[in-house]
C-alpha cells in the first residue's frame, strides 16, 4: 500500500518571497465573563417563592395593625397575655411561647421588623421554608428559656423581687437574632463576616447600654444559637441547591 506523506508546514508558501509564515489556525473566541443578574426584587418575600416568610409577615403586619389602632388598655392586655414571662411560662408554656412570636416590640418601625423581612427571606431561599421556621423557631424558645429560668431560680434564691416573674416580655427579636446568625454562615466570606460582626457590635452596645440587660442577653444567646446551626444550615443548603454549595466551597 502506498503512503501518501503529509504536505509539510509551509508548503503552500511562495517560492523566492521572503519571511513568510506558515498558516496558523485561528484562536478559539474568547470567552465572556458570566455577570450575575442584579434581582433585588428577590430580597422581598413571595408567596409562592419564600411562604413562610410571606405568610409570618403578613401576619406580624395585621397585630401590628391592632396594636397601633386598638385602645391602650386592650394592647396592653394582649401584650400581658402574650408575655413569656416567668409566671405564664410555668402555667401554659406552649401557648405563651407562640403567642409571643405574633407581636413587634415597636411595631413595624422597629428595626427587627425591617431585619426579619431581609434576613427570613435570604434564609428561606436557601434551606427552605419548614427549616427557616425551625431555626427561628429554635432561636425564640431557647433564648426565651435561657433567660427566663435564670429569673425564676433567682427570685427563688431571693435575689431578685417577686415581681420580676411577670415581667413584660414579648416579640420576634429572639428568632430574627438566631435567624441573622444561620444566615451568616450561608454567605461567601466577605459577606458572613461583616454581617456577624455588625449584627454581634449592635448587641454588644445595647447590652452595654444597660437598659434591658436580660433580653440584651437574649439577642446574643439567640445569635450564637444561629451560628451554631451552621453545620446543619449548609447541609439543607447543601440539599436544597447543590451548585450553591459548590460555588460557596470554592471560594
């Protein structure tokens, strides 16, 4: 069988016409650089993308409503009924723990208000609707629990007056804390870090302002709650969209 030898490089040159150069093949296109969208549209809850969130907020809008609009006496007795204070906490637990959940300690002006909003909406879009409940769920009861037994023993010790068992004690500000603290862990670095440290200054400095020392022991116990969710956040993230948490392990 006969071999054909291929043509060598420069065959098709012109003879006696100096510095020429063989054909190259031509560089492949560049490639463009991926830009993220901009939706800031998505930093708002949805009913159909973030319900939990949706549903808690329209909810915490309407009490809200009623305790902006309803006599003085009638909020302030909702307000009473609804205190997880040490007194309703031994009678019904349970029905105290929620009904706490349903105010805004300064209605929709509060600061919590506006953080609940930005911080259970990031949450829920990465892990899911029922695991943001739990975890502000969790961030509520047990900063709730930590800072009200320690009152309760201590009024049995005598130290502190009988009238601290049914201290006024209500609001959100417990899950939007521990719901702040497993978002952070969430985030690309540049982002979890500057959260956690603005969101750990502005307890600090409320603690050291020394007006509600026990619910400022609160806030910091519910966020150190959100942190220590964090193995557990990032697995459900993990589940929920795998390409995010190969993105956020790369960097």
């Amino acid at each position: 069988m006969e071999r054909i030898a291929p043509d060598p490089v420069g065959a098709d040159l012109l003879d006696g016409v100096p510095r020429q150069r063989a054909a190259m093949p031509s560089a492949p296109p560049a490639r463009r650089l991926a830009v993220p969208r901009v939706r800031p549209w998505l930093l708002l809850p949805t009913p159909a993308g973030t319900p939990f969130t949706f549903g808690y907020a329209a909810l915490l809008a309407f009490t809200s409503l009623i305790a902006a609009l309803a006599p003085p006496s009638l909020v302030y007795a909702l307000y009473q009924g609804s205190s997880t204070d040490v007194s309703h906490l031994v009678r019904s637990p349970a029905v105290v723990l929620v009904a706490s959940a349903l105010w805004i300690a300064g209605g929709l002006v509060s600061p919590y208000a506006v953080a609940f909003v930005l911080v259970l909406t990031a949450l829920e879009r990465r892990i899911g609707g029922g695991r943001a409940a739990c975890v502000f769920l969790a961030g509520h009861v047990l900063a709730t629990l930590a800072t009200e037994v320690p009152v309760g023993l201590a009024v049995l010790a005598g130290r502190l007056p009988v009238t601290s068992l049914h201290r006024l004690d209500y609001g959100i500000s417990f899950g939007v804390a521990a719901s702040t603290g497993a978002l952070a862990g969430l985030l690309v670095p540049w982002l979890r870090w500057p959260l956690l440290a603005f969101a750990a200054g502005v307890l600090l400095d409320d603690l050291l302002a020394y007006e509600d020392p026990m619910t400022n022991w609160g806030h910091l116990i519910a966020l150190t709650i959100g942190v220590s969710a964090w193995p557990a956040t990032r697995r459900w993230a993990g589940v929920r969209n795998p390409s995010r948490l190969r993105e956020r392990s790369d960097r």
